[in-house]
C-alpha cells in the first residue's frame, strides 16, 4: 500500500470517527441535556467537514502521482 493510498484510508477513517463521535454526543445530549454534549457535537461536525476539504485538496493535489 503506497503512502497517498495509507493516506486517503486514514482520511476516511478519521471523518467517519467524527461522525460517530458527534453521533453519540447527539445523543448525549438528547438524553442528558447537557450544553456541553451539544458543543461537542457541533466541534466534531465541523472537524468532520474540515478533514472532508482537507482529503479532497489532498487527493487533488496528488491525483498526478498515480504510479
């Protein structure tokens, strides 16, 4: 597996963690009402969809190394 293949593998990884992760502070948060489950909530959406931009350039940008 070359390194650009490792790298959109962990990409991936990394924004379906943040999913989960802002899931179950959704629901967190529907159980329990705490603001801070909502804060991590909004905190892990947004890093979702930073590390979503951040594959894409990534990818684009390393799209002419194809071997």
């Amino acid at each position: 597996m070359s390194l650009r293949a490792f790298h959109i593998v962990f990409v991936i990884s990394v924004v379906l963690l943040f999913m989960l992760l802002s899931y179950w502070n959704y629901m967190n948060w529907q159980d329990i009402g705490s603001d801070i489950s909502f804060s991590y909530m909004l905190l892990s959406l947004v890093l979702a969809l930073l590390t979503v931009f951040y594959g894409t350039k990534f990818y684009n940008r390393t799209k002419q190394l194809n071997d």
